[in-house]
C-alpha cells in the first residue's frame, strides 16, 4: 500500500480535485448509463405487455370478426 | 466449415441471440467489476507517485481506457453497420445502433477526463492541438450517427443511412492515433512517461491494462442490454416477441 | 391577445419537440463552428483569447441565422400561412409568437451553451458571465430581426442564402455590441453600456419586427 | 349577402376574365366551372382578399371586405389547393392546433369525432408525413365538419379523394347549405351536392 | 456516359443562371461573413494576417455548407429524383454531374473571390496565390464529401441543420490542410506538402463521394 | 411480360396488402381500385423497384426486377403524385431537360408539339411557377406524348385536370396500348380507356 493516511489519498497531492472529478463523473455516467437502460426497458415490456393484452382480448371474445384497417 | 456458419447464422437472428445476450449480460458485468476493482486498487493504492507527474497522474487510468475504447467502439460499430449494408442481416442495425451512445459515453469521458488532467500539468483545460481535435470530432461524429438515426423513423431506412455514415466517417480513426506522429503536438505519444521510469512502469502498465479491461467489459453489457431492448421494440410484431411477453394461457414461457 | 400567441407558441414548440434534432442540430451547429476557428488558426492560447468574443458571438448569429428560412417557410408550403392570414386576429400578434418560440429553441439554449465553448478559450469567470448576459439580451433581436428577413424571402427562390445576406448586415449592430461588452470586461472597462444599447435594440426588435413581419408576410401571400 | 361585381383578374399580361359578377345569398352554393387555367384559383383567392382584384369590388353583408377586414375573416373558412396540414404532426393534433390558432373551440373529443367522420379513426395517431395523398386530404377536411363559419370557400376539395369520401364531403356542403351557409367551390369531377340553390358561374 | 454527366451539369447549370440570386447571394456570404470578423474583434492589423488563412477558410466552409440542403432537396420535393433513381443509367453518374455543378456555382466563384478578401487581411502575393489554389484544389471535396450528408438527410425533416452536423467534422481535415497550406507559405515553408495532401482529399471526395451519396439517395427513396 | 407474385406491404406496424399478385401483358392495362391509404400508390412504387416489397416477387419478362435493373428501367415510365417539374424552368425547357436525362433524343419540335397537344400551346415559354394546377400536371404529363417505352405507370394521372384534358390522356393511354404497350394506372376517377383488356386489381 502506498498511502499513509486517508486524508492523503483524499488530497492526491495538489491535485485531489482533478483526480476525484474525473473519477466521480466517470463513475457516475458509468452508473446512470445501464439505470437508464434498464428503466427504458422496463418500460417498454409494461408498454408492449399492454398492447399484446389488449390486442388479445380484442381478439378473443369473437375470433372471425378480427379485422384490420 | 458450413458448421460454423450454421452456427453463425443461428445467432445473427434476434430470436436466438435475445436470449444469448440475457444469459452472457451478468458474466459480463462481473468481470467488469472484477477487472474494474482490480485495476483501481493498482493504480490507486498501490502504484506510486509519478516524479514529474505528481498524484495528478492516477487519471490515466481512468483516461488511457476511456480513449482506447471511444475508438475501438467506433471500429466496431462500423463494421456492424458494413456488414447490414453488405448483407442484410437485421441484427447488424441493431448492434450499430446499441453501441452508438455508449462509444460517446467514453469520448465524453476521455474528453472530460483529459481536460481535468490538462489543468493541472499544462495550466489549461483544453489545447486545440491535434489529437484532442480529432478526438473531439469523434464526439462529434458519434452525436451525428445517433441525430442521424434518432431523426428517421422507418428502422431499416436509419440503419442503412447510418451505416454510411458510419462506413465514411472510419477515416477519422487512424487521424486520431497517429495524430500525434503526424503533428508536434502537445497531447504525449504513447509510452512517453513510461519509460521517465521504468521501475514503475510494471504496476502503472498493470494497472492500465485491467482498467482497460474492465471498460471493454462495461461496453460489452450495456451494449448487449441496450440492444435486447431495440430488439423487443423492433421486432414487437414478431410471434417470439408475442411469444415472450404474452405466453399464452395453454403454452408455457 | 395573450391567448393566441401562447398558442401559437405552444403550436411551435410542439412542432419543434416533434423533431428535437432541430434543436440539437442548432447547437451543435454553434459547437462546431466556435471549433473550426482554432483548427483553421492555430492553437495559441494567448491569440485565442482575443478572438473568443467575436468568434462566439459570430457563430451565434450563424447558428440562428441557419434556423430562419424555415420560420415560415413549412408553414407557406403547407397553406398554414394562408390560414393564419385568414384568422381573425392580427397576423402581428401570431408573429410575436413565432418569434419568441424561434427564441426559446434557439437563442436561449446558445447563450446558456456558451459559456462552456467560453472555457475551451480560456476566458475568466466574469467575462463568461458578461458572455452570456450579452446572449441573452441580444438574442431576441437577433430573432426578432431575422423574422422580417424571412418573411421577405419567403417564396423567393434561393430565399436561404438571400435571406443571409438581408439579415446580416442588420445583425452588425448587435454584433459590435454583444463582442464590445465582453471586450469591454477583459479589457477593465465595465460592459453596461454596451448592454443596455444592446437591450434597446432587442426590446426595439421584439416591438416593431412583428408588424413589419406581418407586412411582409401578407405581400408574400399576394 | 357575398356580392361580387365587374370582377377582373390580371396575371402577368394575361387578361384571365373580366366583367365577373355575382350574388350569393345564404344556403346558396356558386359553383365555379371553367377549364384548367381559366382563372377559377385566382378567383377564390380573390374573393378571400388574398390578392386584390385589379378591377371590381367584393362585398359582404354590404360592406366592401377590404374595409371589414378581420370581420370579414371571421366569417370565412378557405380550403386551398394545399392542405394546410404539418406532416410532422398527427392528424388529432393538426386539427387541434389549427383550431386553436382561430381562436375556436374544439375538444379532443369533437376533433377525434370529426377525424372518425372522414375515416381516419385509427390514424388519429399517426404523424401525417405516412399518410396517403387521399388521407391527407382529409385531415384537411375534417376541418369542415365542425366549422360554423358562413363562408366556405373550397377549392378543389375532391381531388385525390375516393367514391366514399367524396359523397361524405358533398353531405358535409349541404348540411352547412341547409343551416343557411354560403359556399364558393370548384371542381372538374361532378358531384351532386344536396343544395337549396347551386348557382352556376363559368370561367373562360 | 459523358453525355448523361453533360446533361445532368447542364440543367443543374441553367437552373442556377435562372436563380442567379443563389450564386451571388452565396457569394455575398462568403464576403459578410469574412467581414464580420475584424467587427468582433478588432482592427490590428498583425492579427489580421494571422487569422486570415483560417477565417477565409472556415466561411468558404460556411458558405458551401450552406448551399448544400438544396443539392437534392428540390428534386426530391418535385419528384424529379425518383425520375432519375428509375432512369436506366447509374445513378452515380447523375450525382457526379451534380457534384460538379454544384462546384462550379459554389466553390469555383469562391476560390476566384478569394485573393481579393485575403488582400483587405494584408496577405502577400504568394500567400495569396497559394490560398487561390489551395481552394481551387479543395473545393471539389467539399462538394463531394457535401453531398453525401446531403443525400443522407434528405426528407429527413430538420435536414438543414443535421446535414451541417454531419458534414462539418467531415470537413476538417480538408480546412486544416487547406488553413495549414496558406500558414506554411506565411511562415516560409512551402505549401507542397499539404497542398498534395488536399489534392488526395479532393480525387478520393471526388471517386467514392458519388457512389455513397447515391446509395444513400436509393435509400432516402425507398 | 410483368408478373407480380405474393406481393405483401408492410408500412410501419400496419400490414397492406398480402397475397397480391396479378400477370400483365403486351396491349393490357392493369387498373388498381381501392380507398384511400389501402396501398396503391405503395404498389405502384414496388412495381418501379423504388420500394422493395416485404415479400414476393416481380418479373419482367420473365425476370426479377432487381437482377434487371438498368435494363428494366430503360422500359419503364413511372409518373407519381409529384410532377417532377422544376417551377423555374419554362415547360418546353422542362420537357427537353427530362427527355435529356433519360438519354432520349426529344428535338425542340416534337417538344413544342407535345405541349401543344397538351393544350399549353401559348404557355410554352413561361415558367412553371406561374401556371395553374392543372397546366402543371399537364406539363408532367406531355412526357407521354412521345413515349414510347413499353411500360407506363401512371399514378392518379387524372388528377386537377379538366375533362378536356382527361380524355386526351385516356386517348394517349389507348393508343399506347394498341401500340402493344403495357400500363398500370390508378384513378378515383371513373374514365373509359380505349384498350384491348383491362384487367382489374382491388386493394384493400
Ligand atoms: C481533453 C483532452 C485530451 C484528449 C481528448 C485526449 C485523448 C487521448 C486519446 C484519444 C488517447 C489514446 C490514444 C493512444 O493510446 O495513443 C490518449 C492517450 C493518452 N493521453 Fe490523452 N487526451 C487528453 C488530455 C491528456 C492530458 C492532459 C494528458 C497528460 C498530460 C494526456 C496523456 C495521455 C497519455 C499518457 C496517454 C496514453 C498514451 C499511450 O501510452 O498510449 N492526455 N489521450
Ligand atoms: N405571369 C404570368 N404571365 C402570364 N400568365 C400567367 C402569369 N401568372 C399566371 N398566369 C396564368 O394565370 C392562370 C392562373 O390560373 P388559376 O390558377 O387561377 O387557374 P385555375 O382556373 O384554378 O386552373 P386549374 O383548374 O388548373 O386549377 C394560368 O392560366 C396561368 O398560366
Ligand atoms: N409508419 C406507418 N405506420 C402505419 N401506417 C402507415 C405508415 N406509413 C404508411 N402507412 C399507411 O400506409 C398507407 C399508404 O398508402 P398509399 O399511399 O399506398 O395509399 P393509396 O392507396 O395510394 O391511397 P390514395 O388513394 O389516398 O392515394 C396509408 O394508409 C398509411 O396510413
Ligand atoms: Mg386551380
Ligand atoms: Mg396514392
């Protein structure tokens, strides 16, 4: 281990902004980027769970009379 | 041989690689984390200080991997989308499309990352010499792909317009590496302050490489997670889709 | 009154969410631009500062400039223009609207980017906050000048690059203004004056631009 | 109540008609006949105060429309060559935006109705750029079936529409015919539109 | 072959006389633009020369990208390009005359207006002849490398400002060279070396740009 | 000589058309019937190799269109909606400049003829811009005139035009169909063409 106390490694130096900065905001688009994803995703199942649903129940109660525009 | 191709074609349908991907997304994500930890440990606790650097170095493990990836990214995406235009294939559109935002994720980052290193060791956020420059117009490049994309709606017609787009804005990659060659420039060549000190370069190389890893890893899972949701959305009409999220009463999952 | 021309910005801004690259594009536009100069200049720090203003504010008038043919020209292809000449109300007012939503998805997000094209030239805080204030002062005029440019033009073939060289010329003076006022902060002296001339000009701008629009438009109906 | 008179029309050094005169009065249709390019669109324009007619005079209610101005307008529904629709727009919203810009009221619900009207009940949602020329037309159209206004003036509504749509359009004429409205249309397909009086006016 | 190129270069040709307005007003930008630039920033003249190659080079940027939504929109609005993609001979072709049409109304006025602006910056005669060249050399693959992001963003709506966005980082190597190329003569070193760079840009803008910008137009038509 | 097998549309999430198929030959005329939107225009785009259609396949003289490319072309006339008329450009010009792109010799005097047949006689020499809408699809339309590729695919010729106008166009139709030329046409409008077979499609 390199560092003696933690407040060095905090402090990096002079340069603890630049270091905890580039760390952070990549850190943080590393995290927001999947949570978005997964949300979208999550989204569009509900969405398309939807649509099959009721295109399901458009369907059953009279199958013949399906018809499209 | 035709085995192989077989193979091949099995997974380039969305049908069989949806699932795939599902199953290969965790182990992915593990092994980014696994190098990412790794990597950090290194190049945070464990290698020293850069005598001319000062601490402010420890971006480059940050920084090297995030630049590296923003251009292996777009090779990648490029091929994919060469291989739709050339053959058709639906998944292609959909792997160039999943990449897309995740290659500019990491030229953001290697911007970002490069600009809070260049306070500290050149007194400036940013120098518009030739590699920062063209790694700027990657960003810029990326931006257009998806504007591109994002601004046509018939899926197929965006993916073939994107793949051209992408196929001619390829000249851009080799600029960027061997901008520094071509042009004096400020931007430090590869291996420049690994040799100042040999003696540290063994952790720092290490240190490097597993970041790098991790990164490539991170792209891999969140490209394959972005590109199962365009898949769902793109082929919501086919009967696996149906098939997926509406099982039938009678049928099983 | 108020009504309509909420209601005519509502109607644009929808039309502008519809195809957000628009917006987006126009920024990007700005980017790119304030970015060429260093690359076809050279990167000395020292020379780059001097340019900042006049190069950001030149690319601002680029960028909104490159938004006006197409104030009225989807609405004149379409017939809305017809419609809207039709109304009942005057046609001033509904130009009001369009010009603020031209505003809105083109000024404002230019002067709220600008600062960070700002620190790529090395400009200090206080010359970034003046950077932007000028923005956001004069952008509406660039707006409100740029509707009766494209109204003239409206119909005449070749009317982008027509339109360009109308409006341009009437640009100047909120060019001088807006890069004096930055130039007047690096430089010590304070940039009051020159934003307060420059909020004349806009207020001048959003009040009589509309009616000459309206002029404009109805002879381009003819 | 619309009164045109000793009407002439110059375009370039054309001379496209001269002397036109009319009466229209309410529940009465003027339909405008002649062969392509006798004058008929520069005509209805004239007759919204689009263009000024370089001799002659239009009057409403009396008053000369110049001078009526944006009383005139409120009383006019104009329905043009081109649609007047934003292609990046559904048709729910187009028929939304252009009643909000004349300062009409109209619900989703009667703006939904009219579109179910002139069939397009399952593209309300559909952005128009995908829509057929046909469907186009009639998002234009739907315009017309809640619009009270007095005056309709129609240039070539029929075109590009099929059989059903067509009747549906001339159905939509005689009921605002019948509740007293005034209408001015061309066309050079024949359609028999359900009318108290169809005055006939030929160009050329 | 060449008859076809000849055909489609002529009607380009006389579409353009019967719009004159769009070449001088094209031109006219290229001069606005270039004079706006000592407004922002000042009259030294030593800064001046320094800025002159890049700031003739990026507004001939400008003013080129500016024409470029119009290269295929009008005959995709009319319906002339699905008259072409049917007609039997390669659509490529078509598309090279086009691009060289559009050359010979955009960047040939302009690589010709040029000297007499880099005269107002002070520039000697040989940076001058050497700017002349290296825009007559780099023109052609503005053109070229225009017209696929012109064909790409055709009918997409918000076209105009897309197409500067994809095109612009395009167009950067060919702005740093031909910048580099007038910089080099400034500062005594010969202009050879970027100058044969800019030819390459220009051959190969030239070869591939055509059958790209076609693709894409099948594309756009589909 | 044109056979379309199978033929299916998919526009967006909506099916067309499927199963469509129809055999055409030398003389015959292919009338496509069907409401608005119901895909007809789409049709007509597949049929000219503009949009690949989702399934099954088109040959020409016994061919896929795709593989014959050039060679298809070089036999097709297609004419859309759009007139692919440049409003800057006088009619005659119009005419030569398209005649010149497609590699045909059209000399001024046939051009002029055209025109005349057209009954645009006086209007030769002004640009398009100022014409009306029915002289505008009257220029697109003189094309026809001198045509004498075998296969014509007119989509709503009839559109704007007077009743003058639509039996000379149904005349210039009859006569390239004695001529043993092939045509595919839609029109909401009824018109009696003078041809041997026409063979009726109905969409939707
Ligand atoms: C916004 C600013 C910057 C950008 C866009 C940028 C871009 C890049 C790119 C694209 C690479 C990868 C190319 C390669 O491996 O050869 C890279 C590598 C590197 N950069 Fe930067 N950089 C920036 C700032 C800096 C700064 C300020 C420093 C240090 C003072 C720096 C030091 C390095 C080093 C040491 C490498 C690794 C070179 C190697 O060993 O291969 N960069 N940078
Ligand atoms: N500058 C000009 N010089 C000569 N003639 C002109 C000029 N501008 C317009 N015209 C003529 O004026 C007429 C305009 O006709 P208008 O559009 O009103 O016809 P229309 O009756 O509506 O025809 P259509 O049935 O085809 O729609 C056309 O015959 C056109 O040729
Ligand atoms: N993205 C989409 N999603 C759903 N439907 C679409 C989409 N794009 C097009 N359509 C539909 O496809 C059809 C296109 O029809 P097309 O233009 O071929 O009709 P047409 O038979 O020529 O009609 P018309 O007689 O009106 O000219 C329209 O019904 C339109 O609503
Ligand atoms: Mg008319
Ligand atoms: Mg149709």
């Amino acid at each position: 281990m390199y560092w003696n106390s933690f407040s060095d490694f905090i402090a990096m130096g002079t340069h603890g902004p630049y270091v905890w900065g580039s760390f952070g905001v990549m850190a943080l688009l590393m995290i927001l980027e999947p949570w978005l994803i997964a949300r979208g995703r999550k989204g569009l199942i509900a969405r398309l769970k939807r649509q099959f649903r009721a295109e399901r129940a458009e369907r059953n109660p009279m199958d013949s009379r399906r018809s499209r525009n | 041989m035709s085995n192989r191709l077989i193979n091949w074609f099995k997974y380039a349908s969305p049908q069989s690689f949806y699932p795939l991907a599902g199953k290969l997304i965790p182990w992915f994500w593990a092994l980014a984390a696994v190098f990412g930890i790794a990597g950090l440990y290194i190049g945070f606790l464990v290698a020293p200080i850069d005598a001319q650097q000062g601490e402010g170095y420890r971006i480059i493990f940050l920084h090297v991997p995030t630049s590296w990836m923003s251009m292996f990214i777009y090779l990648v995406m490029a091929f994919w989308a060469g291989l739709g235009l050339a053959f058709n294939t639906r998944l292609s559109g959909m792997m160039a499309q999943a990449l897309a935002p995740t290659g500019a994720l990491m030229a953001f980052l290697s911007l970002w990352t490069g600009a809070l290193w260049g306070k500290p060791m050149w007194g400036t956020w940013w120098v518009w010499d030739a590699r920062l420059t063209s790694e700027l117009i990657l960003l810029f490049l990326y931006i257009g792909f998806i504007a591109l994309q994002a601004a046509i709606d018939d899926p197929r017609r965006a993916d073939k317009a994107g793949a051209i787009l992408a196929l001619v804005g390829v000249v851009n990659i080799p600029i960027i590496y061997f901008s520094v060659k071509w042009w004096n420039t400020l931007h430090q060549g590869a291996s420049v302050s690994l040799t100042k000190a040999p003696s540290m370069a063994q952790t720092m190389l290490w240190g490097m490489l597993l970041c790098a890893l991790a990164c490539w890893m991170y792209s891999i899972a969140v490209a394959l997670m972005r590109a199962r949701s365009i898949m769902l959305e793109r082929e919501r009409h086919t009967e696996w889709v149906r098939a997926l999220l509406d099982p039938q009463p009678a049928g099983k999952e | 009154m108020l009504t309509l021309v909420r209601a005519v910005i509502g109607r644009d801004l929808r039309l502008a969410m519809r195809r957000q690259a628009d917006i987006v594009s126009a920024l990007f536009f700005f980017i790119i631009v304030v970015s060429l100069f260093p690359l076809g200049i050279g990167p000395e720090p020292d020379l780059l500062r001097k340019l900042a203003p006049g190069v950001l504010w030149v690319a601002a008038l680029l960028a909104t400039m490159l938004s006006l043919p197409r104030l009225f020209a989807d609405d004149h292809r379409d017939g809305t223009l017809e419609q809207l000449a039709l109304a009942p109300q005057p046609l001033g007012l509904v130009v009001l609207g369009k010009v603020l939503a031209h505003w809105l998805v083109s000024g404002l997000p230019l002067a709220l980017l600008a600062p960070v094209l700002g620190l790529q030239f090395d400009l200090d805080s206080e010359a970034l906050w003046v950077l932007t204030g000028a923005l956001l002062i004069g952008t509406p005029a660039l707006s409100g000048i740029g509707a009766i440019g494209a109204a003239l033009t409206l119909g005449v073939r070749g009317g982008g690059v027509l339109l360009s060289l109308l409006v341009l010329p009437l640009y100047i003076p909120v060019l001088i203004f807006g890069a004096g006022a930055v130039d007047a902060t690096v430089t010590g002296m304070g940039p009051q004056a020159h934003l307060s001339l420059l909020g004349a000009l806009a207020l001048g701008g959003l009040f009589f631009a509309p009616w000459a629009t309206a002029a404009a438009l109805r002879i381009a109906l003819e | 109540m619309l009164e045109a008179s000793n009407l002439e029309c110059v375009r370039g050094d054309r001379r496209l008609f001269a002397g036109v005169g009319f009466r229209l009065d309410g529940g009465e249709m003027l339909y405008l006949q002649g062969r392509n390019g006798t004058g008929k669109t520069s005509l209805l324009r004239m007759l919204c105060g689009l263009t000024p007619p370089a001799a002659g005079e239009i009057r409403w209610r009396g008053e000369p429309i110049g001078r009526l101005g944006d009383e005139f307008r409120a009383e006019l529904c104009y329905l043009g060559h081109l649609n007047a629709i934003k292609e990046e727009l559904t048709p729910l919203e187009n028929l939304l935006a252009s009643a909000r810009l004349a300062e009409e009221t109209l619900d989703e619900d009667a703006a939904l109705d009219a579109l179910e009207r002139v069939g397009l009940a399952g593209r309300a949602d559909l952005a128009c750029r995908y829509l057929s020329q046909g469907q186009k037309r009639r998002v234009a159209l739907a315009r017309l079936v809640h619009e009270k206004r007095a005056l309709w003036v129609l240039d070539e509504p029929y075109v590009a529409l099929d059989t059903a749509a067509v009747d549906l359009i001339a159905d939509l004429i005689g009921a605002h015919l019948e509740r007293g409205g005034l209408a001015v249309l061309t066309t050079h397909q024949t359609v028999a539109v359900r009318a108290g009086a169809v005055r006939e006016l030929r160009l050329g």
